[in-house]
C-alpha cells in the first residue's frame, strides 16, 4: 500500500516533466516560442483537456514562486547605479504608460454596460503586463540587457509597484469601503514603507557577512539554501507588508548585485527558476477554462480585442512619445499588449471585497489567459514579418568537458589570429561562439568552434574554464567582454585572462574586472602601420624599434598614470560619502 501511495505521488510530477519535454522543443522547433509550447501543453493535460488535473489554481500558487526568482536573477543584473540611470525610464515612461493605459482601457467595460467601478478594476488588470511571458521572451531574443529592453524592463518595475496602490484602488471602490478611515489607509502605508527600509538594511548589513561565513563552511547545499532562503524571504517580508512578493525578490536581487557573492547566487538559484517558471506557464495553461469561454465568447472576444488594441495604441503613442524610433515602439507594443499575472492578484482582491463576483473574476481571467496565448503568435508575426528569420544552429555543438591548454571565447578576425602561433607552438584551445553562421564558416576551414555562450557560467564550465592555462576574451562586444572577465575570475581567480580591449576607456574596464593583460585591438597594428611608413621613409631598422619602444613606454606611462588617478578618484569618492567618525 505504502509502495502504491509513493508511485501514485510520482504521477502528477511525472506527467507536468513530461508534458513540458515534449511540447517546449516542439513549439521551439516549429518557431512558435517555449511560452507557447508550454501554455498549449498546460491546456491539454488540464481540466479542460484530457482532465489529468483537476486544480490548476493549487499548481499556479506554487509556480508563482518562478517568477518571484525570475526576477531575483533580474534584480543581480541591476546594480544601484545602473537602477538610479534608469529612473526617468522608471518613473516617468513607466508611469506615464500605466496612467495612459488605465484611461484608455477602463472605457472598455463602460462601453459594454458595466458599472464604472468594475470597469476601472477589469482595465487596471489588462494594465498589468505579464511580467514572466515579457522577460521570458526578452532572454530568448537577447534583449534583456539592451537599452531598448532595458526601457522595457523599466515599465515591467513601474507595473509591478503599481499593484499596490492598484489593491487599494479595489478596496476603496468596493460596496462599503467607505467605512475604511484614513488611519486606516496611512497605517498600510507606513507597513509597506517600513518592510522596504527593513529588507534595505538587511541587504545591506546583513546579507554579504552571512554569505561569507557560510562559504567558510565549503559546504555547497547550504549556500544553496541560503540562496533560497534569501529570495523567498524577501518576497515573504514584501507580501507581508502589502506589496507584491515579486518586487520584493527583485530588491532582494538589486542589494546582492554588487557582493561578490553574486555569481554564485545566479548558479544556486537559476535551475529552480527554469523549472517553476515553466511551472508557472503550464498552470496558465490549465486555468484556460474553455467553459467559461465558450458561455461568454462573444463577451471574451470583444473584451480581448479591445483591451489588447487599445493598450497596443496606449504603449504605441507612449513609446513615440518619450522618443522611440517607429521599429522599437512597434516592437514594445507586440510585447506588452496582454494582461499579466499580477491581474490574478487585483481580481481576486476585488472578489473578495465585493467588488466583482465569481462569473465576472472567471470571465475577466479567461480574457487575461487568452491574452497572454496570443502573445507569442503576434510577437512570431512581427518577428516573421519585421526582422529577420533567426539563425539556425543546426550544424554546431554544445560545449561538453572540453579541455585545451587555452579557451578562446569568440572566433571572430580578432580571436582566428590570436590562435595562430598558440597552434603553432603545439598548445591546444578550446573554442566557443554564439554565433551559429561563424561556427560553420569555421568548420568549413578546418576549425572545431563549439557553440556557446560565455557569459554564462555553466557554458564556461563545460568548456573547460576551470582546467585552462589561459583563457582569451576575443569577442566584438564590449560589455559582455567585461562580463566574462568579471564573470571568470569571481569563480577563477587563480586562471589568466587575457582580453581584447577596444580602447583606453575598455583597457581600464577589463582591468578592474581582473583582466591580466588586456590589449587594445589597434594600438599595435597602428605601431606596426606607424613602422612601416618610418621605413618607407629610408628610416633604418634599429632607429623604427627604438622609436617603436620610445612610443610603448610612453603609452604604458600615461595608461599607468590614469589608471591610478581613476583608482584614488573612486577611493576619495568612497571615503566622502562614508559615515564621518564623532570627533572629542
């Protein structure tokens, strides 16, 4: 009996595996997105497919906590600095967005003969982009860390904040909230307020000394743990302060952006991520209620429609508005025209408190879900008609247990020369590319290039990173050059890096990410340029190379100069914003 409880409990996880093993690489193959594929997988192992479960609702509870590390992982990614740049893009395209979109759609609801409370409440949910298919599609496309995804992410955080005054919105259109005094709101407030200061000064007094005794500890579980511990503590502090658990992991991410614990954080936390994330799209799936649908679709179909074209022109005219190229905005606009999550949150405070009843929350979630189906197929449509087909990776290989003397990450016209007299010698290299077109144009002249991406950690570990004499940064992208430099010597410090600098500015960069000897790509085929027409000019050899050495020395001095200017100037900045110390 014992034996068939056990097998019995395996089931439902089994099927949910799966489920996700088989649709996700389809839908991928066939181009329509890994969202999509698990949505449709959801819907048919669902009630309302071939019933394998029964409560969906029980599943998306849990699953929600993927999108809570989501943006955690998020949140290492955003370091103060870069948080405090993207203020106007936070506080001003974000709000300005929201507002607009709350007075277009809430028109929707009036126009369908709702009263104006429950039609203000239906439209703020529709407001409120899904966080997880918008981030999900941004790192599928590459596009999380570029400025224009970076102005996406910005809306997404300024969403995410507007739940909170959105709930109490709910509360105080609801039948009797009246009765609520101002204590009462201001109270709420200052526990929010309060909660935020608290899970600030733990990030920032707190979090990195415990890290650090637990890695004295060399034992790798508890680091996970605590990893854990972090992200759902955070999330549990915020929710308990009438936020969303969501910002709170997300601020939990932003004070640990800058330990040097980060890297591991990233790794510990990542695997339950994917795998809840996942979860999260396929109880989406499952609380598809074709039922409801069905009863309603005209209700559904209209509701949709509108909603999602007028939020499309909302986002659109903002877009253009704040100085977005036509080609960005239209690309902002496929992106963020569904309801998200969050809209489960604010409709189901509104049932609750009396605002809406249990048709009108089933009808208004069904509107939400079949929003958040449409959007991969609009973003494909836009991808199929607007940019260019992806490129394919057929012909390449992953990294596995690679293991040459030297990893070069990147194969481009810089990296192909570099490796040439390290080959000569008889040294080996491992070599990665994310570039699908440069690997196979490699391996049509003999090269083994593995496809990969070197700003990740688990591909430097399968490309040998950890038993590596040397490791060469190639790659023509200055900001994931010092990404990978930073990246490897968190892990490896004992490991030399080697890196193709694109100029001063860069050179300085990669040094203070713990580069070994960075080198501008130009300054020495500028110097041999400079040699050549010196002999040109019947200058004889010995002159040219002591001249030659006269112009290293000198750049070498100014560099060294510079670089040690830019050292204080950061340590004078350091000491004048640290507390003063009470004088007698």
């Amino acid at each position: 009996m014992a034996a068939e409880s056990a097998s019995f409990d395996i089931v439902p996880v089994v099927i949910l595996l799966g489920a996700a093993v088989v649709a996700v690489p389809l839908f991928r193959r066939l181009g329509l997105g890994s969202v999509l594929g698990y949505l449709a997988a959801g819907l048919v192992i669902g009630p309302f497919g071939l019933g394998l479960f029964s409560d969906p609702a029980a599943i998306l509870h849990v699953a929600e906590l993927g999108v809570v590390m989501f943006l955690f992982i998020i949140g290492l990614e955003m370091q103060p600095s870069r948080l405090w740049a993207m203020r106007r893009d936070i506080f001003g395209l974000g709000l300005a967005q929201v507002l607009a979109c709350m007075a277009l759609l809430s028109w929707v609801g009036v126009a369908l003969g709702f009263p104006w409370s429950q039609s203000v409440i239906a439209g703020a949910g529709f407001v409120l982009t899904s966080t997880a298919i918008v981030m999900q599609l941004l790192e599928e496309r590459g596009e999380i860390s570029t400025p224009k995804g970076g102005r996406i992410v910005s809306i997404l955080l300024l969403e995410d904040l507007a739940i909170v005054p959105l709930l109490a919105l709910a509360a105080f259109l609801a039948p009797g909230a009246e009765e609520m005094t101002l204590a009462t709101r201001l109270t709420g407030v200052a526990i929010g307020l309060g909660c935020i200061t608290a899970l600030v000064l733990a990030g920032r007094y707190l979090l990195d000394p415990l890290f650090r005794i637990l890695a004295r500890a060399h034992a790798r579980e508890v680091m996970t743990a605590a990893a854990l511990l972090v992200v759902l503590g955070a999330a549990l502090a915020l929710q308990m302060g009438g936020l969303s658990a969501a910002m709170g992991a997300f601020l939990a991410g932003v004070l640990l952006s800058d330990s040097t614990f980060r890297h591991q954080l990233e790794i510990d936390v990542e695997p339950f991520r994917g795998i809840l994330l996942g979860l999260f799209f396929l109880a989406v799936g499952m609380s598809l209620d074709l039922a409801v649908i069905a009863g309603n679709w005209r209700l559904v179909a209209t509701s949709v429609a509108a909603f999602m074209v007028l939020k499309a022109c909302g986002t659109f005219a903002i877009a253009r508005l704040f100085g977005a190229p036509a080609r960005e905005a239209l690309e902002r606009t496929v992106l963020m025209t569904q309801g998200g999550e969050f809209a489960f949150v604010l409709y189901g405070t509104a049932l609750s408190v009396g605002l809406i009843d249990g048709t009108a929350n089933a009808v208004l979630t069904a509107i939400i879900i079949v929003s958040m189906v449409l959007t991969p197929l609009l973003v494909l449509l836009h991808d199929r008609i607007i940019r260019p087909a992806p490129v394919s990776e057929d012909g390449t290989e992953r990294p596995d247990g690679l293991a040459g003397n030297v990893l070069v990450i990147g194969f481009g016209r810089f990296s192909q020369i570099v490796s040439q007299p390290i080959l000569a010698r008889g040294y080996t290299i491992s070599t990665i590319d994310s570039d699908p077109e440069m690997i196979r144009a490699a391996g049509s002249f003999g090269f083994k290039v593995y496809c990969g991406d070197g700003t990740r950690l688990d591909i430097l570990h399968a490309a040998g990173v950890a038993h590596a004499r040397a490791v060469i940064v190639g790659i023509n992208d200055r900001a994931a050059a010092t990404k990978i430099v930073s990246l490897i010597k968190a892990e490896y410090p004992l490991v030399p890096v080697l890196a193709r600098a694109f100029d001063r500015a860069h050179m300085m960069e990669l040094l203070r990410a713990g580069a070994d000897d960075p080198i501008r790509e130009t300054f020495e085929s500028a110097l041999a340029l400079g040699a050549r027409s010196l002999a040109t000019l019947g200058e004889p050899p010995e002159v040219i190379g002591d001249i030659l050495d006269q112009v290293r020395r000198r750049d070498a001095e100014r560099f060294a100069r510079q670089f040690s200017e830019g050292i204080m100037a950061g340590r004078d900045l350091l000491l004048a914003n640290s507390p003063k110390p009470d004088r007698p």
